[in-house]
C-alpha cells in the first residue's frame, strides 16, 4: 500500500515520504523524503495532522492552554525548601528556613494563576497561605521555565504577608522536575519582618 502512495526506487523499496490519507481515502497530504531537504520534523507533521481534523471539523478544544502534554501545559505541584536571612523590625535578625507548596494551573503560555501554603522557622516563626500569579517563559524546547511569582495572604495568625519568587526549573521528565529559586517574603507581625532566601525545589506535573 506505501508504494503505491510514495513510489518505489531502483532497488523496489518503498521511498520515505509522508501520507496523510482523510476517511473518505482522499489524499490530503503527500511529500516524498528523496533527500535531507524534504524531511518533515516532528512539529510540522503535526501541524499538519491539525489542519486535517480541521478539514474533517474536528477543530481541537481552543479552552485555556490545554492541548497537549509538554510541560508547560502541565497543572504544577511546586515543593521548595530554602534558607537564608530572616530580620524582624524590632529584634535581631539571623538565619531562617521556609518551606512552600504551591499548586499552580496553566492557565496561558506565560500565565499560571495558583495557590500557597508557606512556613518560616527562624527570628519569626509563622505560617500562611495565600494567593499566587506566576509569570514563566519557556526555553529548551519547553523543557525548561524561568519564572517571577508574587503572592499575597494571611498567617495563622491573620497578620498579612506577601512575597515573590525568581525560579528556574527543568523538565528531568515529563512529569518530574528540579527547581533552583531566590525569594523574599514580608511579614506583618508585631513591628514586621522581612526574608531573603535561596534553595531548591521539585515540581510535579500533571
């Protein structure tokens, strides 16, 4: 069947080419691959496997970014541990720990809107959740993402708090990545307090 639709060459072979045949068996698409120059990469074969159930009106759902499975079209559950340097407004300042988890929905390219629940061990303890906006941009193939997060909210307490995040992430697979980020975090408890931090972090995609 694949020679009849692509040729043969000297040898009897089939000849590499791409065929898209519709259900009515109309030809929609062929190119024969004769050289290195004719080759069809992987994203245009599938642009053209797109235009072929829009022909047949099956037009992919245009909701949101999810029409795949790359990483950037992924729900994330973030998990970041860091340290670094805690000073509240009244007292001595010294070292502190923060851990984050944070869940974040695609909600565009460069758009993730999401969730926070954070702690702090150090001159001021607290914990907290709160609102988040994740601003990304993709490199790599969409492998890697650096982004910029802010995200404000309350501690257990009902003190406000409100912080932000310099992250870069990579892809280890598609549904698995590593995570190294800077951050700074302000608490309004008693006289206020303020956090520098660094640290790494894993995020699970799905």
């Amino acid at each position: 069947m694949s020679k009849a639709y692509v040729g043969i060459d000297k040898f009897s072979n089939a000849i590499p080419g791409v065929v898209v045949i519709l259900p009515n068996k109309r030809m929609f698409f062929r190119q024969i691959g004769d050289g290195k120059a004719d080759r069809i990469l992987a994203p245009q074969l599938l642009a053209i496997l797109d235009r072929a159930l829009i022909k047949l009106g099956k037009t992919p759902p245009k909701v949101g970014l999810r029409r795949g499975y790359g990483p950037s079209e992924r729900t994330q559950l973030t998990v970041d541990l860091a340290a670094g340097y805690a000073k509240p407004d009244a007292d001595d300042g010294g070292f502190a720990g923060t851990a984050t988890l944070g869940l974040f929905y695609p909600l565009a390219r460069h758009v993730m809107p999401g969730v926070q629940v954070h702690g702090m061990l150090g001159p001021t303890d607290a914990a907290g959740a709160s609102l988040a906006l994740k601003l990304r941009r993709s490199f790599f193939g969409d492998l890697g993402e650096l982004s910029l997060t802010g995200d404000a909210g309350v501690t257990t307490g009902t003190d406000l708090t409100a912080g932000g995040q310099l992250a870069a992430q990579f892809a280890i697979t598609g549904g698995f990545a590593v995570r190294l980020h800077l951050g700074a975090r302000y608490l309004a408890i008693d006289d206020g307090a303020v956090a520098a931090t660094a640290g790494l972090g894993v995020a699970f995609l799905f």
